[in-house]
C-alpha cells in the first residue's frame, strides 16, 4: 500500500540536518520547533492559530474541549438514562473510531446520520434529520469527517447553521490536510479553515506525515486557541498552575522539525496524488471495468467498479483512492496472493462496533454506511507510485472479473 522509503530518500539529509539541530538544542517538548511548525501550518489552512498536539486522536478531544462540548474531561459511562441530560455532536457512522470515541471522551454523547454514497461523507441532509427528531434536541455541534482527503460538503452544513442557530461546526480534518472547499461565488477555502476548530492527523500514513504519532488543531478563534494550549498541557497556562483539569498531549519538537521539511514538499506531493487518481481512472476506463451512472447519483457495483467521485466544489487530496468493488473481499484475497496491497477503510462501521453497543444502534439503522463498509476498497496510491505499478493493479483486478 505504502513505500516510505520513496520519500524519505531524497529528504533524507534535510530531515536528518532538521533532526539534529533539534537534538543539539536540547529543546525537545513545545519550544521554537513546535511553535514554528504551527505558524507554517496555520498559514497553510488559512487559519489564525494552530496547536501542535500528540496525535489526530488528541486533536479531536482538543477540539471539542476547547469548543466548549466537554461536560467532563473524564471517560463517560454511556447510560443511556443519562444520555437526556448531556450535549450530543452528530458525526459520521463511517470513519475512524476517533470520530465518535473523541466525543464520548469529553463527555458528550455520539449521534450519528448516515453518508452521501457519492463521497462517503456525512450527509448534511440525513443530519437535518437527526435535528429534527427529539435525539436532536440536546445537539451543540456537527463534526463532518472529510474522508479519504475530500471536503465533506461544507454548502450543506452551512446551511444548517442557519436553519439552527447556535449550532456548532467542526471539522474531522485528519485525513484532509490541503483539501479545499469553493462556495458558488467564494474564494477556495482550506480544510481546517471550515469550522469553527478542525482536527488533523499527521500519522506516518497520511499525506503529510510525521515519523510518529502527531497531530494539529486549527482555529481563529482566540478562546479555543487559548484553551486548547492550555488543555494540552494538563490544563495550565503558568508552569505548576493548572486552570482546569487537562491532558499531556503536546507535540514532540522532533516530530514538528520533520513535518516543517515535508510541509514545504506537500503541495508538489498533494498534485502527484490527483495525477495518480486520475491515471486510475483513465486505466479502469480503459479496462472496462468502470460502472457509470446518471449525472448526480450513486453508480451501483452491479455495473461494475465505482470509481472514487470528486465533487466539483471540493479540491481532493487522495489520502485514499478507494474504490467500491463487486465481491470485495475475494477480490482482496486475489489481490494479496498477487502481493498487491489494498486496505479496507473501514470493514465496520462505528455504530456497529462492539465498543459502543450500548449506544442503542443496530444493523440497518445508516444503510449507506452500511453498503459502503461492505463494498470499498482502497488501492495503493503514493506520491512516488509508478505508472506501470498502477497498470500491474489495474490488470490484476481486471484479471480477476474476468
């Protein structure tokens, strides 16, 4: 699925002088690496301020803390009888773990709305829905996830915020760092410029990658910013004196040094991704092997392949190029006896997860969500992948429906 060894080689020396001059200072937690590393990113997002932070997980806490959802910062219980009297965030039933358990971590209780088929995001409509009904009384926010490096339809949620003042948006940014949003009539809008605070990931997987666990929160506005610097580090804005109980999530000055070289290459990177996926698309088109579908709607696996759709309003990054795939799973095996890599993001959707049974969700209840876990798979895609390494996997999958 991956090769790091591809990007690491012609940054090696750069990343290792970067490395050094952090060792040779010493400063190894926070301090002019991290701080550094934030403003770079902050302009990148078109952002005010930005956190450094320990992971995409932490991010997510940090977020909702700082925006104000927590109720606690301890691990909730998830009675139900209690559910009535806690603030409740909507998100996607499809995504990481992360998404829902980072707002049962501050207290809050998880709702989910099922996703658009298209874009595997969040559906703005299916969340109107959520609203409407007595679960969404005690709603304070929405956190779209924009999966696989594509905006979740940000227009939608917007609209949302109008209909239901005081509505909080914020952004599952973790696998979307330099995605983009354009409104008919607006300037491009960075992921992590949407909401009110975003989360990212900068995990060794993603497109812009740490060598180790890290992740970042974005915001302008100066409360989150402020609280969340504070929450990072156990709750204190003076050395020993802690305003309230926090988190030891700050970001390691090494991690920070390596993600201010690759920043600086993401742009270059983040095209060589849509080349790669449209070099996909024109292969699978050329095999005929990519099923079609009428202008605005979901293309069905019965035809044959559904390729990834970009909507025309977002920029997509292609974290992933994730295709929907008749008899998914023998086609996997297929695939790895052929030593190609493919992944599934993600086999179980989190409302079914054993995790959160107590929840009260059963199969059924997000169909969309559900089809797609059973469906997608996603194909090597890297900066550095070569032409005929994406003609090898396109054959073999032809290969195989034949």
């Amino acid at each position: 699925m991956l090769d790091f060894s591809r990007q690491f080689a012609p940054l090696r020396q750069e990343i290792l002088d970067a490395i050094a001059q952090v060792c040779d200072s010493q400063h190894f937690i926070l301090g002019p690496w991290v701080a550094g590393f934030e403003a770079a990113a902050a302009a990148s997002c078109a952002t005010s301020y930005a956190v450094g932070c320990a992971s995409g997980t932490d991010a997510l806490w940090l977020v909702l803390a700082a925006g104000g959802i927590a109720t606690n910062l301890g691990t909730p219980g998830l009675a139900a009888e209690s559910w009535d009297s806690i603030p409740a965030v909507i998100t996607s039933p499809f995504s990481f773990f992360a998404s829902a358990s980072a707002i049962l971590r501050v207290g809050a209780r998880s709702l989910f709305a099922d996703i658009d088929p298209r874009t595997f995001n969040l559906s703005p409509d299916h969340a109107a829905e959520v609203l409407r009904s007595p679960a969404g009384e005690n709603v304070k926010a929405i956190l779209p996830v924009h999966l696989y490096g594509q905006c979740a339809d940000w227009d939608g949620f917007d609209a949302l915020q109008r209909d239901f003042p005081g509505l909080l948006l914020f952004e599952d940014a973790a696998q979307a760092f330099g995605a983009a949003w354009t409104s008919p009539g607006q300037p491009s809008r960075p992921a992590g410029s949407l909401g009110v605070a975003a989360a990212f990931s900068f995990y060794p997987t993603k497109n812009l990658a740490a060598f180790g666990e890290a992740g970042l929160v974005t915001t302008s506005d100066p409360k989150i910013n402020h609280r969340a610097h504070s929450l990072r580090s156990h709750g204190m804005t003076r050395r020993y004196f802690h305003d309230e109980v926090g988190w030891n999530c700050r970001l390691d000055a090494i991690q920070a040094a390596v993600l201010a070289v690759k920043l600086r290459y993401l742009p270059q990177w983040t095209q060589q991704r849509r080349d790669r996926a449209a070099r996909y698309d024109e292969l699978f088109h050329a095999a005929g092997l990519a099923a079609a579908a009428p202008a605005g709607s979901a293309a069905l696996t019965k035809q044959g392949i559904v390729l990834p759709w970009t909507d025309p309003r977002a920029t997509h990054v292609f974290h992933q190029y994730v295709i929907r795939a008749p008899r998914r799973d023998a086609l996997r095996d297929y695939l790895t006896a052929r030593r190609i890599g493919s992944e599934i993001y993600y086999p179980v959707p989190i409302h079914l997860q054993a995790a959160l049974k107590d929840l009260g969700y059963k199969p059924g209840d997000f169909p969309e969500a559900e089809r797609a876990a059973a469906e997608v798979l996603a194909l090597p895609l890297y900066p550095e992948l070569r032409d005929d390494e994406q003609q090898t996997v396109v054959e073999a999958i032809r290969t195989f429906y034949a």
